[in-house]
C-alpha cells in the first residue's frame, strides 16, 4: 500500500477515536509524560486534551489499539508541534506478526496533519511513526478514520479559508501600539460551494453523524499529498450549515440523476 493520489477534494470522516472504541494507546522511544498529560489523552476526540512528553529516547510513535479490526485509510493529527525536530510520518498497521507500512509524508511547519492511503487491509493495531529524535513533542488530538473522495471538486475560487490569531491590539496616550496575545489557538473558517454537485456527494454530508468532526483535503494537493503542502493547509473541523439548491436535471433514477448547488460553511477543530 501507498499514499495516496487523489484527483478531487477529499474528506476524512468517521473518527474511531473515543474510549469506547479505544482498548489501550502503546508509546515507543518515549520514557516519560508531563503529569497531567499522559499518552491516554489522546482516546479522546479533543484537540486541547493533550499529550506532553517529558523524556524522548528516539523515533516516537504512537499505537491505538482498537477493541475490534477496522479498515482504515485516514490519519489526522491535530495541534502538534513535530517540526522542525521530526521531519517525516510513517503510517503503519499490525499484520499479526510485523507492522507494515501503508506509506510515508513529509512534514513541513506544524500544520495540521491529514494523511490517507490507498489499500483494503484491516487491523485492530495502527500507529504512525515519526522519524529519528529525541525532541520533546504534544499532540492535541489523533484522528484514525475513513476517507471520502469526492466526485467533484468545489467549483474554481468558491473555496476560502480563513485563519485568526488571538492577540489584541492597545494603543497608548504617546500612539505606541501595546499586543498582547492570548492563548495558543488559531480559530479557522471555511466556506466551500459546489456548482452542480452530484447528488451522491451531497448524499455523503447528509448522512454524516450530528457534531462529527471532519478533515478536508484541498482539491490542489491531491496529487501530492506525501510531499509538501503549499498553500492552503488541510482543514479540520465541524460543518456549521449547510445550503442546497436542486438543479436537476432529472431525478434520483434517471439517465440524468439530479445535481445540486451547495455551500458549506464549517468551523476549525483548533
């Protein structure tokens, strides 16, 4: 199996990471946690119940081990702090005697992580390995799920994204501007539209849970998603509203199934 490439927009769904689902999250080449974020906080769906290490041997990784088998193909990583220490992700899932790799990325800056991969294999064990180092790291929250890739992508400049820092701006009686920046968060928006979408992917955001958080895959990056991503980063977050407007031109059963127009507006996990 290998990273994949994608022609369209795609959208990882479906995160198995809860503690119901979650049996036991094993470390390697990490010694010790800072008190109060152990690598047990990251069964949980929440970008600021973090983990922390305190002492790092070498080549960290991280493996969920699942109550049952699942067929995965989508990792997200959010709110870490890999780079520049660690510079490459390998994903990997247990074959009942070795792990096998499903594929490697590059990591450049510390955005968000998304990550998916071609193959059918099926595993209760998977975990992804960074490469050689002994830095110190935090992951806010681990993403294992499924990938959609959709049939169309957004149509051309209806794709915008916006990124907020905390920070605010006092000026003094002499005009000297005062920033004070507040906590380590980056709000983030997004709004997407479809002109004509294929009825079958808004079908698949019908149909996704109340609530489930989502990673989205610029259409730009998709054929290269292993190496660096420029640009507009992958997004994760929530859909806050969604608008369709039919188009036609037939029904659900013809030679010409429906289309829509569609806009999504979602809110960052981070």
């Amino acid at each position: 199996m290998a990273i994949e490439v994608l022609a369209n927009m795609a959208v990882a769904y479906g995160n198995q990471v809860n503690p119901t689902n979650v049996s036991a999250i094993v470390t390697g080449g990490i010694t010790s946690f800072v008190s109060g974020y152990p690598a047990e906080n990251l069964e949980i769906e929440d970008p600021w119940t973090m983990t922390k290490t305190s002492v790092v041997a070498s080549a960290p990784s991280f493996e969920h081990q699942f109550a049952s088998s699942l067929q995965l193909n989508a990792l997200g990583i959010l709110n870490h702090n890999f780079h520049p220490a660690y510079t490459s992700l390998t994903v990997e899932y247990w074959n009942g005697s070795t792990f096998v790799s499903v594929g490697a990325v590059t990591l450049y800056y510390n955005s968000d992580i998304w990550v998916s991969w071609d193959g059918s294999n099926s595993s209760a064990r998977w975990r992804f390995r960074l490469n050689s180092g002994t830095t110190n790291l935090r992951i806010g929250s681990v993403f294992w799920g499924f990938r959609y890739a959709m049939l169309k992508s957004p149509a051309t400049a209806l794709m915008s994204q916006a990124r907020e820092s905390p920070l605010l701006i006092e000026q003094s009686a002499g005009d000297a501007r005062h920033v004070i920046f507040g906590a380590a968060k980056r709000t983030a928006t997004m709004e997407v539209s479809w002109s004509r979408a294929p009825i079958l992917d808004v079908d698949f955001f019908r149909t996704l849970g109340n609530n489930e958080m989502i990673g989205i895959m610029p259409p730009e990056h998709g054929d290269d998603i292993d190496l660096q991503v420029l640009g507009q980063e992958p997004f994760w977050g929530y859909v806050a509203s969604r608008v369709m407007v039919p188009r036609g031109p037939g029904g659900r059963n013809t030679t010409q199934p429906a289309t829509y127009d569609m806009t999504l507006t979602l809110e960052g996990a981070v």
